[in-house]
C-alpha cells in the first residue's frame, strides 16, 4: 500500500488524540460566516519519503498532480505572483484587483542577488550549485523575507528548500535529497499537494543536475487539523489504501525552465472518492 498513506493516516491520528486545541484563543484565520477557524495542532512535525522507493501521492483520496506541479512551477519557474498565471483557483482569495499576491512566493524567486559568480536568481543559484558545487551545504532557498512581509498578502507557509547531495556506494549519479520546512499547514486541504508538488521538484532537479533522487524530508512547525475538518479527516483516513501510482517524468527535458504539465504523469493511480466544498479558513 502506499506509503504516503501509511504517514498521512498516523500523523492525522496523533494530531486527533494528542493535539492542542486552539478553541478560545485568540486566532487570526476565520471562516466564511466571520467565525473564528480553531484548529487541533501538533508542534514539530517530521515526515520522511524515500523517492526512489515510491511517489508520495495518497491514495485515500486524488492529489491533482497536475494542478499541484502548476503551482509549484508558477512558483519555482515563472517566478509569478499575479494569479491570471496559475491554472487553479487556489490563490484567489488572497489576490488584489490586478491578480497580485504581493511580494510573495514567486516575487521572492524572482528577486536576484549578487553572488561572486555574478547575479542570479534563487533558483538559479540551486541550479548552479547543484551541477558546480554538488557537496556544497549551502544549497537552499528562503522565500520568508521580513522586509517584505507587509507587502505579502499571505506570509508564506512552505518558505524553504534546503538541499542536500549524496554519494551512494556503488552509484554512477549523485543523489539529490531535500528538506521541506514549512511554518504551518492545514492538513486536510494542503498535506499532500505540498508533500507531491515537491517531490515532483526534486525529481526535475535531479533531472536536468544528472543525478538521482533520494529522501523529501518535510518538517512542519504547526501541522493543524482545523474544527471543520475533523469529520472529513475521521472518515478519510478509514479509507481503503491501494498501491502507490508510478511517477513518470519526461526523460528528454534536461533545461529546467523547458518543463510544463505535459511532462509529468501518475500511472495506475487508483484512489478513494474526492472531498468536495472542503471549507477554507482565511
């Protein structure tokens, strides 16, 4: 059975039997009636993949591959901050009249920055020292900028990638690992999106660097479960679980910036009915 879902179904459980409520606190997300949006919250979340081993998309229910990697690119590759970019509807609630997010995400890849090889982008610079500096330990991004924060229309919740490469015994290629750290998330709307849209960035990278993948390790600060979503998780996670789909990735892109939609696929993904109207706190 799918591995994603072995992690999913025990992370949810720990956070419904040991996790803090938030009821009555003071909370800043709201629900769409002005009614404050409790959650139950465990500190210092700790989920590992093994890449090579399977994809780390959830069967109990569809992860959108598509629409996820979408985002991840318009992100990573477009560098955008304006929605009329992205494909899916997720951004809509924190965008002004021109489509605009602020100084968030996307703004923050785009920003270059003088390095002694000269002026790059953070992405860029992953790029550049995965394939010139693979052992470096410096190999990350941060996209959580307190100058400018109060130009950001959500702070951002997966704000770093922190890369690490190595040297398997017996191995041609390099493997190419990373760590995810994320401030928070809502669990039931946005786990497996982010836990799919990353190991799909992991994949291009080793890609178009000649190496292989490794281990996602992703680390959440306040992984939450919010009120309304309890009765969704506690019947999700009964579900039944199938195999792990099979990830395929275009072999003939080696440039970064040449990947679309197009290029990746789930095969034999067989899944659980979706949950629709899922409500979002904001």
């Amino acid at each position: 059975m799918s591995y994603a879902d072995k992690v999913f179904v025990e992370m949810c459980k720990d956070i419904l039997t040991s996790g803090m409520s938030t009821e009555g606190e003071k909370v800043r997300p709201k629900w769409e009636d002005g009614t404050s949006a409790y959650t139950l919250k465990k500190f210092g979340v700790v989920n590992r993949y093994d890449l090579s081993k399977e994809f780390p998309a959830m069967t109990l229910r569809r992860t959108a591959i598509k629409s996820c990697t979408d985002e991840m690119l318009w992100i990573w590759q477009r560098k955008s901050n304006n929605i009329h970019d992205l494909k899916s509807t997720v951004w809509d609630e924190w965008a002004d009249e021109t489509g605009s997010i602020g100084k968030a995400y996307g703004y923050q890849m785009g920003v270059k920055h003088q390095y002694k090889e000269g002026m790059m982008d953070q992405v860029d610079r992953v790029i550049y020292d995965l394939k010139n500096n693979p052992f470096s330990r410096r190999i990350m991004t941060n996209i959580y900028v307190h100058a400018d924060l109060s130009e950001m229309h959500l702070y951002p919740c997966a704000y770093s990638m922190t890369f690490n490469v190595t040297q398997k015994k017996g191995e041609d290629k390099l493997t190419l690992n990373a760590v995810l750290n994320q401030r928070s998330q809502d669990i039931l709307a946005a786990n497996n999106w982010n836990v799919c849209q990353y190991a799909v960035l992991v994949h291009m990278l080793a890609q178009v660097c000649d190496m292989q993948v490794g281990e996602l390790l992703h680390v959440i600060a306040d992984a939450h479960i919010y009120d309304r979503h309890v009765p969704l998780i506690e019947e999700l996670i009964t579900r039944e679980q199938h195999p792990a789909p099979t990830f395929w990735l275009n072999p003939e892109i080696k440039d970064f910036y040449q990947f679309t939609t197009d290029d990746i696929r789930l095969d034999n993904y067989i899944t659980g009915p979706q949950i629709t109207n899922i409500p979002i706190a904001v």
